[in-house]
C-alpha cells in the first residue's frame, strides 16, 4: 500500500526556458526531447522519452480591403496572425483619430476573438460615412510580441451606381444603361430579368448586353430590349443591373439595382375651341406617351399647310417636349375666324416609327350683336341681348 501511495502522489514538473535571442537558430518543425527514468527502479524501469515538435509563428497583420456602393453599410476587417492568445488592445482610425471618438455614431469596433493563433478585428462603417474613397488604420498591441502599435492600413473603395426608371416606346428597340462610377478595376454587370433571373448572353431574339468599357474608374453597360420582347413585358416590370467587385469577390456584397419600366402609349389629344367672329384665338394638340421631342409637326386646312396659305393668319409653335409629352399651338389671326373650321395636326414620332399621325380639331366661331340703343325709362323695354350663334 505504501508503495501505490508514493507512486501516486509522487510529481514533479520541470521548464526549460528557451531565450529569444536562441530562435535565431531554430526553425519551424524542430524537435525537443523531454526524458526522464525512475531514479527509484532505475534498473528496470524504462527511459521514457516523449518529443515535442516546436512551430514558430510568424506575427503579421493582414488587412482585408473593400469594395462598396456608395450610402451603404459596410464592414471591413483586420487579420491577426501568428499569436498564442488574445490580442492586448485593438483600435481602429481615420486620419490618425479613434474612430470611437468621431461625431455621428457612424462606426462599431469589434475586437474579435481569438482562436487557432489569430483573430479578426473588424469595423462595421455605416452609411452616412460612404461618401467616399477612405483609409483606415488598424491599430493592435500585442504583449507577447512586445508590439504596442503595430498598425496596417485598410482601403475603402466607394463607387456609385446610375440606374434609374426609364419611360420608353414599345415600337422600337430600347437600351437601358446601368452607369458605375468610382470603382477600382473592371467589374463585370449582370442584367436580371423580370422574371428574376440572369439575363444570357445567348437569348439575342429578345436582348443585346454590352459590358462596356471601363475608363478612368467608370463603365456603362447596357441592355438592349428588342421591340419583340414588348409583347411580354408589362409597365411596371423591373429589370436589375447587379454588380460584384472583381478586386475583393470573396466578402465584398453585390450591389444591386431596380428600374421600373414604364410603357408609354401613344396618343394625340385635340383641344377644341369656341370663339366669337372676327377674334384672334389658339387651339392646341397634346401628344402624350414620348420620351423626346416630337420629330416634326405640321397644322393643315383643306389639307394644306397653314404655313403656305396666304394672309400671314397663322402662327404655328412646335412646343416644348417634357414630362413625356409635348403640346403644340395654332394661333389663328381674326381675320381667319369668321367661320366653323377644321384644322389637322400632324406630328412625325421616330421612336413610335409614326410619319403622319394626326387629329382633327374642331374652332366653332359664333356672332354677338349687341349694339348701342337708346330707350325712354318710361316703359318696359324689349330684350337688349339677343345673340344669333352661327
């Protein structure tokens, strides 16, 4: 009993100290040996030897830069390499200030944890701090490798995406334009259907993509929609243009934007008038369901261009194209209005591949006579407003 007594309380630890200036001399991988043999049974008991395999660690920060669209929360983040436990303080800045200390609650801290010799600092940028390209500075202090400020720096590329809804004719083929500005290197855009699904290179009878060309940070690429492909899409669907950074794919967020595509309807809308004989008055056309100015547009009478008749009576304006329609005049000179007349307004629409489309506007002239009258006060008087219409 006394001897299963001593062997099981009986223990002893040992160290052996390894000066730093020794590493110099060793390399990953290299094996110390602890032996030991019973100085008690030391003629039948074995030597026992147990290895241990030494792994240096190499102390490195590794920043991870980003990529992000513009007003956008982001979070970018800080590798520490090469440690055996937690790291002894981490803080992160901008131009040389603790970003903890800046005005507006626009950045979060987090530490990391540790774990299998490393750990990830991160900071969570919010919105209202993307305006713009930035560079933080990560800051750790680690006491096992006697570093109290070593620091690495870590990139934030903001770039912004132009793509917005678009009114469009259904007669003729469409191009949507995805525009990216502020960005990095070349980024690849994929145009979603509305369907929600990837819009293929390969499906010509209905789109066109062209990638564009990145110059100076900025690339448009567009989409073309053939007019066939109206017959299936309705107002309102919504086509994507979705980008991902091609410098940092693995933890930068695609950014993704909607269009609403509104389809537009042609239509010419007459304003018909009344006007007493013998005045001068305006009548109007409103074209409605387009995108630009109208091509050409022409006021007839009998058939024949106002402009050509004789009398200098007319005055025709074009109008101004906004809000997808335009409305154009004829101003008719009172010498032209002594009776009912019809007049044609013509317009010419390229992007609704319309060469003379037209309406009637009707200017119904009426007569007033109501003249001068001398009456005596005496009696009762006849009607002084008697007006025949024509």
């Amino acid at each position: 009993m006394l001897l299963i007594k001593e062997l099981c309380f009986w223990k002893q630890s040992f160290n052996a100290d390894i000066k730093a200036a020794k590493f110099d001399s060793l390399s990953s991988g290299d094996v110390f040996k602890c032996r030991v043999r019973s100085a008690l049974y030391s003629s039948y008991s074995p030597i026992v030897v147990k290895d241990m395999v030494l792994t240096l660690l190499a102390f490195d920060l590794q920043p991870t830069n980003k990529e992000v669209e513009t007003g956008t929360d982001t979070t970018i983040s800080c590798i520490i390499t090469g440690i055996t436990q937690r790291l002894d303080a981490v803080v992160w800045r901008k131009d040389g200030t603790d970003v903890t200390t800046l005005s507006g609650n626009n950045y979060v801290v987090s530490a990391g944890t540790y774990g299998s010799n490393s750990q990830t600092t991160t900071l969570t940028v919010k919105a209202a701090a993307n305006s713009a390209d930035s560079t933080y500075t990560c800051v750790i202090t680690s006491n096992e490798w006697l570093q109290t400020n070593k620091e690495t720096a870590v990139a934030l590329n903001v770039f912004s995406v132009v793509f917005e809804d678009k009114a469009v004719s259904t007669a003729i083929d469409q191009h949507l334009l995805c525009t990216i500005s502020g960005l990095s290197q070349n980024t690849p855009v994929t145009w979603i259907g509305p369907d929600n699904n990837e819009i293929s290179d390969s499906d010509t009878n209905n789109y066109v993509i062209d990638q564009g060309n990145y110059v100076f940070g900025s690339k448009s690429s567009t989409l073309t929609i053939k007019a066939a492909k109206f017959a299936s899409i309705s107002s309102g669907n919504v086509f994507k243009c979705k980008l991902k950074s091609a410098l940092y794919p693995t933890d930068s967020p695609e950014a993704v934007k909607d269009m609403s595509l509104i389809l537009l309807s042609l239509d010419v809308l007459p304003i018909n008038k009344e006007v007493d004989a013998g005045t001068e008055t305006t009548i109007s056309c409103v074209i409605t369901g387009i995108t630009k100015q109208l091509d050409s547009i022409v006021w007839r009478k009998a058939g024949t261009d106002v402009t050509s008749l004789s009398g200098s009576n007319y005055v025709v304006s074009a109008g101004t194209y906004g809000s997808n329609s335009q409305t154009t005049t004829l101003t008719v000179k009172a010498a032209a209005t002594s009776a009912d007349s019809r007049y044609t307004c013509s317009i010419t629409s390229n992007e609704w591949l319309e060469t003379n489309k037209q309406t009637n506007v009707i200017l119904n002239v009426f007569a007033v006579e109501f003249v001068d009258r001398s009456v005596s006060k005496k009696v009762d008087q006849s009607p002084l407003h008697a007006p025949p219409y024509s």
